[in-house]
C-alpha cells in the first residue's frame, strides 16, 4: 500500500489543444444535472506510459486539507451537510462527511482506486459510487490499468482521454474554458455508472463539483471553502472511526 504520511497538491491540468466545432456535444440523461460531456471525433492510440504521465501532473504532490460543503438527492430523499479531505500523496485520501449538527456520519479511507474501509459501507458507497469519480470529485485523474487500450485526443479547447478495458471505459476531458473544467465518466460493461463535473478557480483549484449517477438515480453538489497545504498526518488519521 502506498505509504499516506508522505505528501501533495492537486494541479490544475493545462494541455494543449482544432476548434470545438470538430467534436460532437452529448448530454448526460437519465440524470441531466447540467454535465454535457464533450465527444471527440478522431480519438488516436495513445500508450499506457503517456496517460500515467498526464493523470500524474494532476495527482497532489504535498499533504492537503480540503473542506467542503455538499448537497445530496436520490430516491430516496435529500441531504447535506460539510466534509473534509485529507491527502496524502500520492494517492491517499481520508473522507469525512456529517449532516447538520454532526448527524449522519460517514468515513473512508482511500487508497488507489479502493476503499481500504468504509463506515458505514453503504452510506459511502451511496455518495460516491466509484472511486475513479471521487477522484475527478476532486480533481485528481487516476492512471490506467497496465494492458488498458488507451486514446487521446487534443484541440485548442480540449483534452481527451479514454481508457478500454474489455467492455469498461473511463473517458476525461480537460475543458480549457475559461472556467477550466474536468469532466470525467465511468462506464461498466457499457452502462454508465456516473459522470462528474470539476470546475477550476483561477488559483488552479478545484472551486465546485457534481456527480451524476443516471442508474438511481442520483446527484452529488459539491462547493469547496478551503484548500490547504497540511502538515503530516497524524497515524491514527487512517484507522476507521470508533463505535
């Protein structure tokens, strides 16, 4: 497991990039939200080894505190509340949220692409389905898997990327803007789990975010209040909270 007591911060993703006219605009439905999700025409090979490259400069690179506040609707019901991020680098992440007055508590820790613990499992599986998309929550864009099928493409307004792994698809698009955005999708066995929506300020950092998840179907709203280099976490920063 990576080591979390070393350190990180999230960079904001400039590329490079013909006009936006050449790609075809798709909304996101069975959930809508307001994510349109650009589709390059002309995605090209592109190597495992240059995707890791890219997905890395977005990785944090010193200990960060996050803190947010954020607003949830499913089926059944609404609710909100605040939450904190702490980050280690290179990928590691604990979570906490609490509705108002403390109530409704929930915790992860987050290591990679899988949740080392979660508490309770199914409140934080209910907020964030896939941890692909907790990333892009925060503007952090994972590497793909060794063997993965991978294709880029680059305009002056955008920055594709789409990784392939059998019937599953991670694509992420860097919208120069401004505002800068990251748009991010995670399908399975071709069906969407959840799109997410990053919007940068002009400190490069991650200013708001959305999940949409169309299957429930479901819509996170996040707006982060602060953003700050942390010093080293303490160990028991990782261990699942007490009964």
């Amino acid at each position: 497991m990576t080591n979390p007591r070393r350190s990180a911060i999230i960079h904001p993703m400039w590329g490079t990039g013909v006009a936006l006219g050449v790609v075809v605009l798709a909304g996101c439905g069975g959930g809508g939200g307001g994510i349109t999700v650009p589709r390059p025409i002309g995605l090209a090979p592109e190597t495992v080894a240059n995707a890791t490259l890219w997905a890395g400069s977005t990785a944090p690179t010193e200990n960060r505190e996050v803190r947010f506040r954020w607003q949830f609707r499913d089926d059944q019901g609404a609710a909100g509340g605040r939450g904190r991020v702490r980050l280690a680098h290179p990928d590691s992440a604990r979570l906490d949220v609490a509705g108002p007055l403390g109530s409704g508590r929930a915790a992860a820790f987050v290591n990679g692409d899988t949740a080392l613990w979660a508490e309770p499992e199914g409140d934080v599986k209910r907020l964030v389905p896939n941890y692909p998309l907790f990333w892009a929550l925060l503007g952090v864009v994972r590497a793909p898997s060794p063997g993965a099928a991978v294709r880029r493409y680059d305009d002056p307004a955008i920055n594709a990327w789409q990784y392939q792994n059998g019937a599953d698809t991670v694509d992420y698009v860097r919208v120069v803007g401004p505002p800068v955005k990251l748009i991010a999708e995670v399908r399975q066995a071709g069906k969407r789990i959840g799109t997410v929506q990053t919007v940068y300020g002009e400190d490069g950092l991650p200013q708001s975010a959305r999940l949409i998840v169309p299957g429930v179907p479901a819509r996170l709203d996040i707006t982060f209040s602060s953003n700050l280099k942390a010093m080293p976490f303490a160990p028991d920063t990782w261990v699942p909270p007490q009964p």
